[in-house]
C-alpha cells in the first residue's frame, strides 16, 4: 500500500479531508485549513489538538496530490489577562494585565524578546520536530501593520447589524456563553485562541466592536464613547484617566473583539476548514455567532469540527494560565515525534485521551511496536497501515514526496530501557553490556541504534518516573531475612543459585551457565517447577498450587535484591545486577 493508495480509507482523516474538500469546492475556492493559539502560557498538549487535527487533514489532501494550505494564526495581540504560575514570573507581572502579548517581558532568564514570542518559541520547535508545515501568522504583526483597517472600518460601520446578531446569543452579562466564560472540559478558556473573557463590545454608550490599547498606559481597560462614521474620528477613556480622540483609519493600536475577530480573519484569509474546542461551539459561543458574523464580511463560516479534551494521565485538566502543565516539547523529551503524532491521529476529534506520562508510558510504547509489528507483516489492515504511514511520515511539499520522520533503528521495548537506566544510574558502559546480553543473537556494539528511544527513556526515568517504580539494588545482603528463611526458601535459592544437577532444559544448571536473557529466564521459573518434581521446561497451565509458589518466590527475590515486593522483570534485573552481585546478595551462608 503506498503513501496515497489509503487516502480513500473510512477513517476520520479521510471524511474530514473530504468534507474539506467538497466544501471548498462548494465556495469556489482553494483548502485552506487554519489553526489559531494564543501565547498567553505554556502552549500545552490540549492547545496541541488545534494544530493536529487540521494538519493531519491537510497531509492527507497533499498525499492525495492536491494543494492545501495550514496557517497558524498566533494571536500574540490578545491581551495579557492574568499572571500565570511559571517559572521566571512574579507578582511583579500583575503591571502588565491588559496589555498585548507581545508587549509583556519574558519571564526572567528567557532571550526571547517578549512574552508571547517565548512561549511561541517552545511550540515551534515541537511543531518543527513532529513534521508540521504550516505559514505563522502574527495578528500583531496584521494589526499594527494596518492590514486590517479597512476590516475594522467596515465592522464599526456594520456595528448595528452585529449587535442585532450578538443581541440573540448574549446569555452573559459580558457577552460571553456560559461554556466560554468558565473553565471548559476542553482546556482552560484563556489558553486557546480569542480568550472566553473577552467583552463584546457593548457598553453604556452604545456598541463598539474595536477595542483600543491606551497610548498612556498600554493597556486596553478602555471604553470607546463615541464615533463618527465619516471621519472615524473614535474617542475613548481609559481607566487610567486618559481620554483620546484617535483617527481610525490611520489607528493600528486596537484590535476587534473577539466575536467579530475571529469571522474577519475567515474572511480575510479565506479559511475553510478550522476545529475549535467545546469552548468555541457551545449555543452562544464564538463558532456559533461566527455563523451570523461572517457573512458580513463576505465570508462564511468554515467547516469547524469540535475537538475534545486532551489530558495527562494523573493530572488533573490542564490551564496554561495555571502553569505546571506539560506542553508538546515537554511530552517529546520522552515521546518519539511519531508515537506523539499516533496518538492524535487515533481517536476522532471529538473523543477525549490521556496522554500517558507516567508509569504508563511504557504502555503506549508496546501499543505502538505491536502497530509497527503488524504493519510489518502479511495481514496488516489498511487502517493499521494507514494509522502508521500518517504517523511516521508527513508528505514534504518542498520535495512533492512522503518524508519518513525520525525512528529508532533497533526498538528494545521502552520499559526495558528504562529499567535498566534506572538500574545503571544512565552509566553508558553498563547500559551497553546488559542491553548487548539481552539479545546475543543479534550483537549490539554500541548504543546509537537504540537512539532516540534510549535518550527519551533515560530522560523520563531522571524526569516523570514513579519514585515507586524506581530500582535501587542492596548493596549488602539482607542478613535478617536471609536468617529467618524457610526451609523450601532456602532450597529455592540454592537450585537458582547451584542449579538442580540435571542439565537444562528439563533441569537447572548454575546460574552463570548460561548468562543471557534466555537462560535466566529459565532458571528463575524453573525453580518453582524442580521444587514440585517438574521439569524445568514443561509447560503446566491452570496450576494454581504451582503460580502462587512461583509468586512467592519472586517476592522473596525482590525483597533481597531490591527490598520491594515488585520491580522490573527478574530476569532482566538479574542480567543487569550481575553474576558476582546476585551470588552476594542471594547466597545463604551456614
């Protein structure tokens, strides 16, 4: 199956490219998908669903051999609404409430000219690594620039018509719905783009849909008093104290109200398709007025399918004005670009996921090697090759061909690795000797085959590991419990240890007979199975008698070796201890 034989699959990607498609060709004009976020935090992995969804649709339509544009609009001219807990910030922030982003510093320690830029910064790398292309569009850059004016006039002059319109949504006394206003299952409704706190533009002397910062203090605690239609001489106070009349069509320091905003730009860029989160789509909501608000400007609304919540297994809902909250290159450090691509192109939009960054992780990598597994057989399906292709490869406009993205070499499973980087502290050497013992079929001379898999699990075990999950190996035995153990325990320790004096494989030899993952794997289960008069080898089911003593004795090797009841997989844990050790903390001395 090649890179555009599943373009025609039933899966979301498809019917959403579709549907693109045809309602693009329904108004006359190109595809266009666009994705808006606002800089006002860390840019984190619910914000991340904005820019997946349409780039996923949009690669698809470029592997179909049609041209698509993605924009990102950064709306980096919002105002700066509260000061959020991160690192770099103090109270000292509070000063700039009110101003635009890219007008607020950067938190201390950071280059980045200004606010909004550092934040954009961190999500550009993240974008650039899981193979999204897409053209950036500064909103402060379009308003300052006067790219708008003839917008801002026009909507000032239509303000009666989109008051009548808001008029029929307003369900808040500022203007905004009850799901924009608070905290939606989606993410934090300051944190996407066109903040929920936005006001209207209504007020005590009349409706205004444009907003001005104050040529004082910066800030837009403003409130427009009047206008006139042919001059557009537009006069407004501040809170301040400064009151000013500003010619509108020479002024490039205001922007619209987010309601009336968020149409212009279809309008102007002529958007087509563009998803929004719950926040954006419930009755009232921004998506909903944006129906009635775009056509004024000679537009309609695109096809905007909701996108539901992302989370992060073990925390709760994330809020970039909260802080603390993992962003994409944060979920990168530990996440290879595809595998983080998989788990957006999985699930519908409007299904909710966890991103795992726990003691789950490990999991979703098994996922992803068992899709690899069965991609790379005979009786793959066309969706699981399609989940896949869409993941580990981006169709490269530059050079019209599918760009496969970075993938390890040679994939050891993730727990694995972690396992034995937690063991080994990360020491490169003993990594290597225990990974090459692991697989003696197939000599591992060096680690870079196991990049970058090995330096997101070492990352990880140093960053998010479960204190719980983590291995600390004795460094002396454990002389009470060595002392206080039972007969049958003593007799198990010394046939791991000694062997049974029947060679394997009906039988166990010594321990350091066959010192690979193989034959250690033969000798700690076999033990349980000797005791009982098996064979080392056979196969027993439904032995209960049998699976508890095997339990009991692997708890009993975890306490002396680990002093827990669980750890990594014994075998590895014994290969990665070493012979000598074992033999030092396990042997019984008379």
């Amino acid at each position: 199956m090649t890179a555009r034989d599943y373009c025609t699959l039933d899966d979301w990607v498809s019917r959403l490219a579709d549907e693109a498609v045809a309602f693009a060709e329904r108004n006359e004009t190109p595809v266009k998908v666009a994705s808006g976020i606002s800089p006002s935090g860390p840019i984190h992995l619910g914000n991340l669903r904005e820019v997946m969804v349409p780039h996923l649709v949009a690669d698809e339509l470029r592997r179909r051999g049609l041209q698509v544009e993605h924009i990102i609009s950064w709306d980096d001219f919002d105002r700066f609404r509260k000061v959020p807990k991160v690192n770099g910030v103090d109270s000292s922030w509070e000063e700039h409430i009110g101003k635009p982003l890219t007008r607020v510093p950067a938190p201390h320690g950071s280059d980045a000219e200004n606010w909004a830029e550092h934040f954009k910064r961190e999500l550009q790398g993240a974008l650039d690594d899981l193979g999204v292309q897409y053209r950036g569009i500064s909103q402060t850059q379009m308003y300052t620039s006067g790219a708008y004016v003839d917008r801002v006039l026009h909507a000032m002059a239509q303000r009666g018509r989109i008051d009548a319109i808001l008029e029929r949504y307003r369900t808040l006394d500022r203007g905004e719905s009850v799901a924009e206003a608070q905290n939606s299952d989606d993410t934090d409704a300051e944190s996407v783009s066109g903040a929920a706190e936005d006001a209207d533009g209504s007020g005590d002397s009349g409706y205004y849909p444009y907003k001005p910062y104050c040529s004082v203090c910066g800030t837009d605690f403003t409130t427009v008093t009047g206008y006139d239609d042919e001059s557009t001489d537009l006069t407004y106070t501040c809170r301040c104290g400064h009151t000013e009349t500003v010619v509108l069509r020479e002024h490039t320091n205001g922007k619209l109200v987010w309601k009336v905003d968020w149409p212009m730009r279809w309008a102007f860029e002529k958007v087509t398709f563009e998803p929004s989160g719950v926040d954006h789509q419930s009755p009232g909501s921004s998506f909903a007025v944006g129906k009635d608000v775009a056509p004024l400007f000679g537009w309609k609304r695109p096809l905007g399918p909701m996108y539901a919540f992302v989370g992060i297994r073990g925390m709760a809902k994330m809020s970039s004005s909260k802080g603390g909250v993992p962003t994409a290159a944060i979920a990168l450090r530990y996440l290879e670009p595809p595998l983080l691509r998989w788990l957006y192109g999985r699930k519908k939009p409007n299904q909710s996921f966890d991103v795992a960054l726990d003691g789950e992780l490990p999991r979703t990598y098994d996922e992803w090697d068992a899709l690899v597994r069965k991609t790379g057989g005979d009786k793959a399906q066309p969706g699981d090759i399609a989940a896949h292709a869409r993941a580990a490869s981006v169709w490269d406009t530059a050079s019209s061909q599918v760009r496969e993205l970075p993938l390890t070499p040679r994939p050891m499973p993730y727990k694995t690795l972690a396992s034995i980087v937690d063991i080994t502290t990360g020491d490169d050497e003993q990594t290597l000797r225990i990974l090459a013992a692991l697989e003696p079929d197939q000599p591992l001379t060096a680690l870079d085959p196991l990049r970058p898999r090995l330096d997101r699990a070492t990352a990880w075990v140093a960053e998010q590991m479960p204190e719980a999950d983590r291995t600390v190996v004795r460094t002396r035995p454990d002389a009470e419990l060595l002392a206080s153990l039972t007969d049958e325990q003593r007799a198990g320790l010394r046939l791991l240890l000694e062997g049974s004096g029947t060679p394997a494989p009906e039988g166990l030899g010594r321990l350091e007979d066959d010192w690979t993952l193989a034959g250690i794997t033969h000798q700690v289960y076999g033990v349980a199975k000797v005791q009982r008069g098996l064979g080392a080898d056979q196969i027993v089911k439904g032995d209960k008698e049998l699976a508890a003593a095997q339990r009991a004795f692997f708890v009993l090797l975890y306490q002396l070796l680990v002093g827990s009841d669980t750890g990594p997989r014994l075998p590895t844990l014994l290969l990665a201890i070493g012979a000598d050790r074992v033999r030092e903390l396990l042997e019984v001395r008379q």
